[in-house]
C-alpha cells in the first residue's frame, strides 16, 4: 500500500540520524571524498571570501558552514542562488572559492551558476545529493549529500547538506571535527523522539495563530527557515522566518495574542533569545522556546529543552522542533502539497 505524504515525512525525518551517521563516516574515512576535501582546502588558500550558494533548503543548510567560517575570522557569506545569478555576477571573481549546494543538482540557477563559472576559471566546488544530476556533471570538486532519495520536505538533505557545509567549513580551517560531528549525531539521535513525541502538544499550543514566525542566530538562523519552509510546504499555514536582530527592529512591534513566536535560544546568544521570548509575552504573544536550559511552561510559553551540541550543530538539532510540529499540523489538518522531490527508487 503506497504511504501517505504524511507518512513519508516521518519516515523521512526518523532516516536522518543513520543518514547523518553515514555522511560523518564516509567524510571521515572515505578515500576519495577525502581527497575532495584536500582539493577544496587547498583551493580556498587563496586571498578572497568563500562563498556558500544555494536555494530553498540548501540555502538553508549553508549558514552552518559559513557562519564556522566566520567565527574563526574566514570571510564568508552564504548566498540565494538566484540572487547571485542575476546581481552579483560581475562580483563573483573576487571570490577564493563558490560552494554552490543544492539536492536535485537539476536546479536551473545552479546548473547555470555552473556553466558561469566554469567558463569564467572561478573555483567552484558542489555539494549535491544527486550524482547523475547535470550540476554533479559540470562540477569540478564536488561532495555528495549521502541522504538517499527524498520524496517528502527537505529533510534528510538539509541535515546532511548542513553537516557537509561545517565539515568541509572545518577541513578548510584545518580545525578537528570528528569528535564534534559524532556529539552532535548522537545527541540529534536522542532527542529526536523525545521531540516528536511532543507534537500533538506543540500543534495545540500554536493552534489558532494568525502566523508564526521562527527566530533563530547564527547557524540556527538557517535552521528558522528551514522551519518555515518546512511549514509551510507541508501545511500550507503561513511561516516566517527572522534573524534574532531583525525581529527586534519591527516585527515585534506587532506581537499580541494571535501571535505564536518559534525562538531558537541557543548557543552564544542563547541569551538574547530568552529576552526576545519574554519581551513577546509582555506582549501577550505565545512562544515556543527552544532552549538547552528547562523554563517553566506558562499558559504563553512552551518550552522545549534539547542537548546542548558544540557550535554550529545546533543548525541541525533544532530543526526538529518545527519537524515535529509539522507532523502535529498535517496529521490533523491533513498535508495541502504534494512532495518536494521524486527521483530514485523510494523503498519502505
């Protein structure tokens, strides 16, 4: 019997803890996808920024390695494909090195970015999950995403891609990363049910809103839209995302009761993200706080502890939350929009 769209999102979301296993072995031990990773090291030795381009989730799944990068004084930033292909050309050469991610390897931005750059003599390197694809073809130096098809949201692809974009991040800057990446693994594993066995509570506590909007910094900034996305594909109920600095300066001006805030309180500025939760209860508005620290629940905030992992991983660990909440949406609202992606031999 075929499985439901809903159905298949949870198969999905429960694959990604062996799929992200698998991607930290094989970028690990693999020969030739450490050889890859020297080239691209090497390659980013020159003077320039590096930059992380991509669409949709892999835009998404960009920020955990450009946000490492940056942290330890790399310039880098990551950029909307499309934004690039149409405005910034004339630009791109001051570049070192162009990652350019993408799942499918098919999307015409990319595809062309690639032909671009590669009759311009820019370095480029791909990370894609689609090895047949035309992008994979046309790429230089290129990293697979090792997620398996996908039929649903970008799940299992976000999660990977964002665990390839720190790895290469870290091997660029000649930083450790085994140890970090195996922390992270296991402790998205072990919250993972944990999280999901909360949906039903996190659906009723934003049932009712007139929006949400998910706030994260840093490497969880590419998670916030990433929730959003996976929203709004799934459920068709209205998401936004923000930077923790950007809310401030507006959006929050209009919080009140019909107002569900998402805020990803975690990392260096943890901090920062438990004041913005406050600052929108003033306000009447509700919240879901996600926080490595326990709050108490209150009839406005709802609190949703997960594992502390080291910097960016929390790109990854706190999405789940807005999985999870996506599944409570569909299951009782039913799914508005078909999946994403369809391409291999989808196996149950």
């Amino acid at each position: 019997m075929p499985a439901t769209v809903t159905q298949i999102l949870e198969l999905e979301c429960r694959e990604q803890p062996a799929r992200l296993r698998q991607l930290i072995q094989a970028y690990h031990s693999d020969p030739v996808i450490r050889a890859e990773l020297k080239k691209l090291r090497d390659v980013a030795q020159k003077k320039g920024p590096i930059l992380l381009i991509g669409m949709g989730g892999s835009f998404c799944s960009s920020f955990g390695g450009s946000v490492l990068l940056q942290t330890h004084g790399r310039f880098s930033v990551s950029a909307d494909a499309g934004e690039w292909l149409h405005y910034a050309l004339p630009a791109w050469g001051e570049a070192a090195l162009s990652i350019l991610l993408t799942t499918s390897g098919e999307s015409a931005e990319l595809v062309e970015l690639l032909k671009l750059g590669n009759k311009n003599g820019n370095a480029q390197g791909l990370i894609c999950n689609n090895p047949a694809s035309p992008c994979w073809s046309l790429a230089e130096y290129k990293l697979p995403i090792l997620a398996g098809p996908e039929y649903g949201n970008a799940t299992k692809t976000y999660t990977n891609s964002t665990a390839a974009a720190i790895i290469l991040a870290s091997e660029i800057l000649e930083l450790p990363w085994t140890e970090a990446a195996d922390r992270a693994a296991d402790l998205f594993a072990a919250n993972l049910d944990p999280v999901f066995a909360r949906r039903h509570a996190l659906e009723s506590f934003c049932r009712g809103a007139a929006n949400i909007e998910i706030i994260g910094r840093g490497a969880a900034c590419g998670a916030a839209i990433m929730s959003a996305l996976t929203i709004r594909e799934m459920s068709g109920f209205r998401a936004a995302p923000h930077t923790g600095a950007g809310f401030r300066h507006g959006p929050v001006l209009d919080v009140d009761a019909s107002h569900v805030a998402i805020i990803f309180a975690l990392g260096r500025a943890a901090d920062l993200g438990v004041k913005l939760a406050q600052e929108c209860n003033r306000r009447n508005g509700k919240v879901v706080l996600v926080s490595e620290q326990d709050h108490e629940a209150t009839g406005k905030l709802y609190p949703v502890r997960i594992d502390a992992v080291p910097e960016p991983w929390e790109g990854i660990t706190s999405l789940l939350v807005a999985q999870a909440l996506t599944l409570g949406m569909i299951e009782r609202n039913g799914c508005r929009l078909p999946p994403r992606f369809q391409y291999g031999v989808m196996e149950q």
